[in-house]
C-alpha cells in the first residue's frame, strides 16, 4: 500500500508540471530528479497560496472546505518532500519550470484577488478544476513516461485514481456553485 506522504509529493510533482503548460510533448523538458523536487516544492507553495486567497475572499462552505482541504495537503507534502529529497541525498535544483510556474502563479493571484466578491468562488473552483484535469494529464502523459525508477512509475500508476477524485470533489463544488 502507498503512504498518503508518497501521493502527496507525486500529486505535487503532477501539479508542477502540469500548470506549466508543459502538456505538448515537442514542448517537454525532460527534468531531473532535483528538477522535479524544486518543481514540488515550488508548486506547493502555490496551491497553499491559492487556498489561502480562497479563504480570506469566500464565503462560501464548497470553496472554504476544498481550500482548507488543498492547504491542508500541500502542507504535509512539503513536510515529506523535505524528508525524501533528504533520504534521497537531492538538492532541489532550480530551473524553467520552476521559474514558470512562479509567474503564471502571480498573474493567478493577481485575478483571484482582483475579481469581485460575487465572481470570487467560481473563478477560484473553475481554477482548481482545470489545474487537477491539467494532473490528470501530466501524470498519465509525462510523469510515468518520464519515470525512471520502479518504485516512482508504480507510484504514479497508483495515484491517478486518487486524482481523479480529487477532481470528482472540484467539479462537484463547481456545480453547486455555477447554480
């Protein structure tokens, strides 16, 4: 049975790269392994930080929940990211990726702080939709093809059921809110 603490980092490595854009396979870096844990952390941060707008904006109970529940994991996958890079002996190493998913992350929070209140919760849930479809993607198009170690790839193959309820939970409170 895989640790909630190796879905989590996996789910984050898929967020990284899938935020980026990074979806077209002539348009997609190969990253190492020090790549990808920047990328993780990185992309963590991120999501804690959209959860965090969500939180001080809505009022909403769907939005408040799912953001409470996307802070609440990105958090422990930062604790356990920090665990493996160091059992693993890797240094996060900076890089494209990285650095991209830092911009698209400040234009994203420029929306979601400028938008109005009454078209917070929807911009806010119609994100987290897309963002989790764009893992799905990542994972089953670049993260199992690109994995190299065993135990990573089985990883992988493990959490797409596990995404793709996450994104059942997104798509469920957008529907509520679209109402």
């Amino acid at each position: 049975m895989k640790t909630k603490a190796n879905y989590k980092l996996t789910l984050i490595c898929a967020l990284a790269i899938a935020t980026s854009g990074l979806m077209m396979a002539q348009d997609t870096p190969q990253l190492s392994d020090p790549e990808i844990a920047s990328v993780a952390v990185v992309a963590n941060q991120i999501d804690i930080d959209y959860g965090k707008v969500a939180l001080e904006r809505s009022k909403n109970k769907e939005v408040i929940d799912f953001a409470n529940r996307m802070i609440e994991d990105h958090k422990a996958v930062i604790n356990q990211a920090v665990a493996l890079v160091t059992k693993l002996g890797v240094t996060p190493m900076d890089n494209a990726v990285s650095q991209s998913l830092l911009t698209q992350s400040k234009e994203t929070l420029k929306k979601l702080n400028s938008v109005s209140k009454k078209d917070f919760d929807k911009t806010y849930i119609d994100n987290e939709v897309a963002y989790h479809e764009a893992v799905i993607s990542a994972v089953k198009d670049v993260l199992i093809v690109q994995a190299k170690n065993a135990e990573l790839k089985d990883l992988l193959e493990a959490v797409l059921p596990a995404l793709e309820a996450h994104l059942g939970h997104a798509k469920m409170a957008q529907s509520k809110i679209s109402k």
